[in-house]
C-alpha cells in the first residue's frame, strides 16, 4: 500500500503525475515494499493495469492493486501476491471515483550496503522500470 504525501495530493489538481512509495508486500513480485511509484491520476484504466485507489472501508488509505476487471459497481481489484490478501477479496468491488489513477513507471531505491561493484550494475539495471499491463493477469486472476 503506497502513503502520498499531501504536496502529492495537493498536486493532483494542478499537474496529472504524482508519487507514492509502496509499503507491504501485496504487490510482489511486480513491487516491492519501499518501490517508488509515478502514478498518472485520472487515467483510462484497463484490465491488468496497476492502480492507486482509496481503500474502500478507509478512504484515508491508498493501495496499490492490479485492476482485474470491471464489474457492475465499479473494479474488481487483486493484489499479484495471492497471500497477502487486502484486495477486493476482502472489500468487494472498488468504486470508480475511488480509482485515482494508474501506475506508469516504478523505481527500486539502492538497499543498504549494497557496495559491490557487481551489485551496483546489478541495481542499474533493474532499478527503474516502465510499468506496464499484464493482460494475462484478469484472465489468470479470474481463476481464483
């Protein structure tokens, strides 16, 4: 679940893009608790986009959760680690004006004493990524 600071909440009316950082681990393998996120508010939202949303229970708490697919009341969302639960499994269907927007790239800060030369390119590598749909995730989410 990311935290957004209230410059980012503030922002939203101004600019399409803010940031979140993600705490926990329903998300993983795709994000990673301490991941940084660049969200677009207000953007189309398809089936096996990665989305910001207002917890349905505790508006004041915003996730991040895959959007699986669109049912009568709004989006059917899942989180990519099935163990880790907090998803519509557990609140149902997330209304539309709660979706605030879509996750469009993903950065991993360095881990703490991660010197190595190799370890270093290793972070290089992989420590920004574009963040994009997994198509096949409704039909493998549909399953469950």
């Amino acid at each position: 679940m990311p935290e957004l600071s209230q410059e980012t909440e503030r922002g939203r009316a101004v600019l399409p893009f803010g940031t979140a950082e993600v705490t926990g681990p329903s998300m993983v393998p795709t994000l990673c608790h301490g991941d940084l996120l660049v969200v677009q508010y207000g953007a189309r939202i398809r089936p096996g986009d990665i989305v910001v949303l207002r917890h349905p229970f505790q508006q004041d708490l915003l996730v991040v959760k895959r959007a699986a697919e669109r049912r009568e009341g709004g989006w059917w969302v899942l989180g990519d680690n099935a163990f880790a639960g907090g998803d519509s499994t557990d609140y149902g269907t997330v209304p539309e004006e709660l979706v605030l927007g879509k996750v469009r790239f993903r950065y991993r800060p360095p881990k703490a004493g991660q010197r190595s030369p190799v370890a270093a390119v290793r972070w290089a590598l992989s420590a920004a990524r574009p963040v994009f749909s997994d198509r096949s995730a409704s039909r493998r989410f549909r399953a469950r």
